[in-house]
C-alpha cells in the first residue's frame, strides 16, 4: 500500500527540541528516515549538521543508538557495526551510515567505495546541502557551478558538480535512489524499501539550506519543490539495474514539461554572480541529465 499522511507511522524518534537552523530540511529527512526503519536501527555519523542535530552528549532528541565516528571513516564504522550485529546473531537491527556531502562526496568517498565494493550490508544516505554547511558554507564535491560559497566568495564555483550517484551505481550495489527532503513519503518509502534488501544499499537525499543557498527559512518546500519542477533533482530509484522514476519526477515525465532552471537558481542569493554563460551550462546538463533518465526509465 502506496504510503500517504493517514497511514504514516505515528511513533516519533526524533523528538521536538534540536539544535538545526529555521527551516531545516535535514530534519524533516531524518524525522522520516527513522520512521521508515522503525527504531530498529543503530545509527553512525561523521561530523556534520546532523552532529549538531543530535546534540552534545548526555542530551539528545533522537531516540535512536547512534556512533560518531570520524570525517573519513563513516563507511568503515557501518562495517564495523554490521560484523559487531552479526557476531551477536542480531538480524532485526538495520545499520544506518549517514552523513553530509562533504563526507560523502569528497573526505568520506573512500571507505564509502571499499564499503560498496565489498557489499557490506548497510544502507548509506548522504544528505546533501551542497557545501560543508556546518563549518561556513564551504564548497564542496557537491557545489553547483557559480555558487558562491566561503572558499569561492567572489566568482563562485569553476567546476560542476560530482555526480555520486553514478559513481554508486557503478559499484553494482543492489539499490540505489535520489530522495528529497521536501517529498517526503517517496523517501519514505524508499527506505522501507532499502531496509528488505541485502547489500550496500545508497540514498541521495537533496536537502535545501536557508541559510547557506541564502533563501528566507520559510521557503524550504517550495524550493525543493521547485529543484524537481525544474530537473535539477530527479527523484527515482535503481533497484538490480531496473531504473524508474518516482513521485513527482514521474508525474512531470507522464504528463508535464521541465520548467526552466534559471527560475529555480534565481530564488537563491548563491547564484547572485551567477553568468549567462554558467546558467546556460547548467541548463544544458540537467537536459541532458533529463535525457538519461527517460530513456533508462521502466515505468511509463
């Protein structure tokens, strides 16, 4: 049964009372993650906003296990946990690494592949604000072109973003899926999804920031929103190489059109030096992304 606001899961793990920004969408990610999983779930995190989000030992508002580990070691401490669950016999309980796109895309990458490459049996999201948020707004692996940032202060950023769910998907994992913040029953349900199947298991989870894209903190869901309407997101999922679409992406490639990327980088005080040049670049590569998709896709 296709999950919808009635029949969510009522029981709370993260509990009112944290130490996120205004309009945060990490928590409204992570409020749904652990509802998906049910609190049977040990949880491990490098440093990140979701750090600050737990809170500073012996006070936290989640209510759930969870291991800090180091910036570059996430993907090591999930293999960790899971021979430590298996030794105990203990099958009831999913392993949850997550953690920012700077200790994803870039510091944690390498135990992330050794992880991937073993088909070690955990799932990994990596929530991505696009910039290391929690210490200044720094650029990261994730950091679109022209997005100005604390180390690209001025021009904003010469370089296009990684793609790491095709370097994911190239491991040969058994699933792997891009999430939103803003919809959140599709992730939901893709993590529900991930928590029955076996192996290194990836979500993708876009998760806008007020504070470092530089939009009033109540326009969180409409700009997430507007990432999908305007291709900049695509929400789907790759399960044993069967692409499809999900949600909102599948409903505009069904019956509806893109809207142009420049009303989506427009909204955000990132993009203020933003060139003509640039805008058309990334126009051209979320098209092309778009492309991709459709003609991978199994379900229209």
């Amino acid at each position: 049964m296709k999950t919808n606001a009635v029949n969510l899961t009522e029981k709370e793990y993260l509990l009112p009372g944290n130490r996120t920004c205004p309009g945060c969408s990490l928590s409204l990610a992570y409020r749904h993650i652990l509802k998906a999983l049910e609190g049977q779930v040990i949880v491990t995190v490098p440093a990140s906003c979701l750090t600050v989000l737990h809170g500073m030992y012996p006070v936290t508002s989640v209510d759930v296990p969870c291991v800090n580990t180091p910036f570059a070691s996430t993907g090591a401490s999930a293999t960790g946990l899971v021979a430590g669950l298996k030794a105990l016999g203990r099958k009831d309980v999913t392993v949850l690494a997550i953690a920012g796109d700077g200790g994803t895309y870039d510091i944690g990458i390498q135990a992330l592949s050794g992880a991937a490459e073993r088909q070690e049996d955990f799932i990994f999201v990596c929530y991505d604000n696009e910039g290391y948020m929690n210490t200044g707004n720094q650029r990261s692996g994730s950091t679109p072109l022209g997005a100005i940032s604390g180390t690209t202060p001025m021009l904003g950023k010469q370089q296009n973003q990684k793609d790491m769910l095709a370097i994911m998907e190239a491991h040969g994992i058994p699933y792997v899926a891009a999430a939103s913040a803003t919809h959140p029953l599709d992730l939901y349900e893709k993590v529900r999804k991930a928590k029955t199947i076996k192996g290194t298991r990836f979500i993708h989870v876009f998760t806008p920031c007020p504070p470092g894209w530089r939009f009033s903190f109540g326009d969180t869901i409409r700009m997430g929103e507007l990432a999908v309407q305007t291709g900049w997101i695509v929400l789907y999922e790759v399960e044993d190489g069967a692409f499809r679409l999900t949600s909102a992406s599948e409903s505009i490639a069904r019956k509806g059109s893109l809207r142009p990327v420049r009303e989506y980088l427009m909204e955000q005080g990132r993009f203020n030096n933003i060139t003509e040049e640039q805008i058309s670049e990334l126009q051209e590569r979320v098209n092309a992304r778009w492309k991709r998709c459709l003609d991978r896709v199994t379900n229209l």
